[in-house]
C-alpha cells in the first residue's frame, strides 16, 4: 500500500490521506439533479470521484461509496449563487414536459444510470434518493431546532448562521466577500435574519399544488437542497466520514451550507477530506444551455465519439486544472485512446511468458512503481497515462506489456482488458464524418432514400455503416 495524498479543499493543503478506520473508508459524492441530462462538464466531475474511488482501491482500501440523487428542491435559483429562490427544477421540468416530477425523475435517473455504465463509472454502493429520506431530513432540522440553530419566516425554516462561528470555513472569506458582492441586489424573503442564512424547508405556496411536498411540524412543503446530503452521508457513513467530494461549484454554496448544518447538529466534523475537481471549459469559455454548448453524453455520442474517448480525454488533464473541450481535443483524444488499445491488443496477441532479463525486469517494476507514485499524488492521471504510454512503447517482452495494462486500467477504467478488433476499426476521414453526419440528418428527417444512397456510397469506399443504440458506427468490410 503506496502513501496517498490528496489536495483538501477545507485546509487547502496536499496532505497525507489518513482514514479514520483503516483499511475502511467512506466516501460521498454528490450526484446528479434529475430534471435534465447530466452535460460533460458534470461528467468529468463523475469520473474524476471514480479515478479517486479506483485509487483508494487499487491502494488496498475498503470503499463505502454512497451518491445522493437530488429529485428534489434543487431550485433555479442557484444559477444566480441563491439555492432558496426560484423554482424547483424537478417542478419546472415537469411542466414542461407535462408529466408529473416523478416520471421526469424516474426517466432521468434511468438514463443516469445508463450513461454512467457507459463510462465504466463504477456503481455507488449506495445510490439514494432525496424523496426516500424526507423523514431524516426533518429529523435533522428537529436536531437544529433544538440547538437554537434555527428561525422560521413566512417562506420556511432558516439556518441562522450567526449561531454558527465557523461558516464559510470551506471557502475562505475571499469566497465569501464574492457571494456578498454577487447577492446584493437579489430578492429574498425579507424575514431573512442574514443574507447567507439558508432554508432547511420550504413551504407550499398557498395558491401552489406541488408534485413533491410533505406534511412537517412546521407546516407542509419541501426540503432545502442542501439538508439531503446531511442528512443521508451521515444516515449511511456516520455523523463524522473519510472524503466528500462535488463540483468546485459547490464550494460556496451547497458544501459551505452542508458542513453549517451538519457540524452546527453535531458538533463534529462532517468530512476529514473535502475534494473538489475543476471547471470545464468549452472552446475556451464557459459553458451553459444559454449558450448552446452544454453538451450531454447523448450530444457526444451523436457525433460519433464514444464514451469511454471522452473519458481519456478528462484523464489528460488533472482534476483540480480546468480543461478545455472542443471537438477536435474529443477527436485526439479518440485518436489516441483507439492507438492506446491497439497497443494492448498487439501485447495481448504476442503475449508468450517468457522469463525476463534483470534489467527488464527491473523495467517492469520501475513502470508500475512510477504509475502508482503518479495516482497516489493526488490523483496525477496525465503523468500516469505518459507511464502507460512509454510502458507500451518499451522493450519488455508483450506478456508484462499487457499484464502492466490490465494493472494500470484498474484505476483509469478503459475497458482495455475487453479490447478484441480496434485494428479494424478504420480512421474516420473528415470527408467521411461530413458523410455519416449527412446521412444521420437524412435519416432524422425521414428521408431514408437519399441515407440509403449514402450509405452505399461508404460502401463503396470498403466500410460499412453500423446503426447502434449509442449512435452510428464505421467498420471495415469483411470479418
């Protein structure tokens, strides 16, 4: 077992990670809001919690992995650094599509799933829904209320933050100062003791017949966005648990809130290590619906890149560096995953044990030694995968070549174990990509002649077109 070390947000320091009851570990991540599919962005944040989960693994540890479903009072307002305005997500959703909030969660939670096998996310041991665990969420307020932590306005039941000396210890004062500036001139309940103060529930609009409220001994409504996540990390991992990771985005709102309400019940700390994974960029802005390039996994897969490419892509650049996607990086990336497998395929099929020189064999270790070194430094997948890479390029005999690839994707999760044909899988030209779209926008439009016209005319070029579940695929003709 190599010493891990991992960047905690609340000390904001590389450190040592110690669990509190080795070799056990838990760990919480916050999921998905299920109103909309998840964008790529969301994703990285996903995939860089399972390079953590993998590592902690691969290092020896036993991993109590739980992940909140948030089918509730995730309100609009949050886009604009306020959680307690706005409308529900769920809700407005639901209107949209005119379907009830539960159907529009059931069928986004469905596609979750879905999309995260997709991308060889490991599953959560627990995966938990907000709207399962109302009647631990009110206990919690019940245990805040007892503790004078708590006020109630017309609007709901409020965490008074001035009884609570130790907030926005996550994010510092300069984040807080910046969420000072950013709310000022927000509309908020005018009972509000505090601009920071944040609700615990929220009532029912009396003209208002929600999908999703309950009855509580403060009167009928809905939790607070921030209470599920307290509420369930310490129902499944204890009052006090090893890591809590989220989005950086979550620094100064949610997780500031989820530590006041948690450790104000308490009295102990929520989380030993808070991890936070950066930004996505995309062309080298900002990403957002407004702006047409919030892309999901779906929007991916259209044209014509698979999961698993997008993946490789995240493991380029380290978790706390933001990243900037556009479609050519997603294309290299795919490049270069598909010479990645080649390489592993070639190992495998040359494959013959051999006994190994002394000097290869001290290549062999010094590669799985470099590659441990490089995850367990804070989770460094870029200087892990130029390991990988050189590993693969080296002169050690084929068979060490794959067992070391098989080692190495335990913690980068590439399927590269499931590698059978990549050497019939042609390089997609931009001509033929021009092509495949082409007929992709035919075939949506009902004009399946001219597709079919198409189709024949890639034909004609050797390849063959292969319509699957996740979008069209080329292949060489033949076996």
């Amino acid at each position: 077992m190599s010493d891990l070390y991992l960047t905690n947000s609340l000390t904001r320091k590389k450190e040592k990670f110690i669990p509190i009851d080795p070799p056990n570990v838990g760990m919480y991540t916050c999921g998905p809001t299920v109103y909309f599919y998840p964008q790529i962005g969301n994703w990285r944040t996903f995939v860089f919690e399972d390079i953590l989960r993998r590592v902690l693994v691969y290092n020896g540890y036993l991993v109590k992995h739980v992940m909140n479903i948030t089918d509730v009072g995730h309100l609009t307002g949050d886009n604009i650094g306020d959680a307690d305005l706005g409308e529900d997500r769920m809700e407005k959703e639901a209107r949209k599509e005119n379907k009830t909030a539960w159907e529009i969660a059931d069928f986004y939670i469905k596609d979750f799933i879905e999309s995260r096998d997709k991308f060889n996310i490991l599953a959560p041991t627990y995966f938990v829904r907000a709207t399962d665990h109302i009647s631990e969420q009110i206990s919690l307020i019940k245990r805040l209320e007892e503790k004078g932590l708590t006020y109630i306005t017309k609007m709901g039941v409020y965490f008074d933050i001035s009884k609570f000396p130790d907030y926005g210890k996550l994010g510092g004062q300069k984040l807080i100062d910046k969420r000072k500036a950013s709310r000022e001139e927000l509309k908020e309940d005018k009972e509000k003791r505090n601009t920071f103060d944040f609700a615990l529930w929220k009532f029912s609009k009396p003209d208002e017949k929600r999908h999703m409220e309950w009855d509580s001994p403060w009167g009928r409504g809905f939790p607070g966005w921030h209470l599920e996540c307290s509420a369930m990390s310490m129902k499944y991992l204890g009052e006090s648990f090893d890591i809590h990771t989220g989005g950086i985005d979550h620094v100064a709102l949610h997780h500031t809130n989820e530590i006041a309400q948690s450790e104000g019940a308490t009295g102990k700390p929520l989380a030993k290590y808070w991890l936070h994974g950066e930004f996505l960029k995309v062309d080298g802005g900002r990403m957002g619906k407004s702006l047409g390039n919030a892309y999901t996994l779906h929007d991916v897969v259209k044209k014509g890149f698979g999961p698993l490419s997008l993946r490789y892509l995240y493991l380029t650049a380290h978790y706390r560096d933001s990243l900037n996607f556009t479609w050519n990086s997603l294309a290299s990336a795919q490049k270069a995953l598909n010479n990645l497998r080649e390489q592993v395929l070639a190992a495998k099929i040359q494959s013959s044990r051999t006994s190994l020189s002394s000097e290869k064999s001290k290549k062999v270790d010094d590669y799985s030694k470099r590659f441990s070194e490089a995850v367990t430094d804070d989770l460094n997948t870029p200087q892990a995968l130029a390991v990988f890479w050189e590993a693969m390029k080296s002169n050690i005999p084929s068979e060490d070549k794959y067992d070391l690839a098989l080692s190495f994707d335990e913690v980068l999760g590439l399927k590269l174990g499931e590698v059978s044909e990549v050497s019939k899988v042609p390089k997609v030209s931009k001509e033929l990509k021009g092509l495949i779209e082409e007929r992709e926008e035919l075939r949506k439009e009902g004009k399946f002649k001219e597709a079919d016209e198409i189709r024949k005319n890639i034909e004609k070029k050797g390849l063959k077109v292969e319509d699957t579940s996740e979008g069209p695929k080329i292949k060489s003709q033949g076996p």
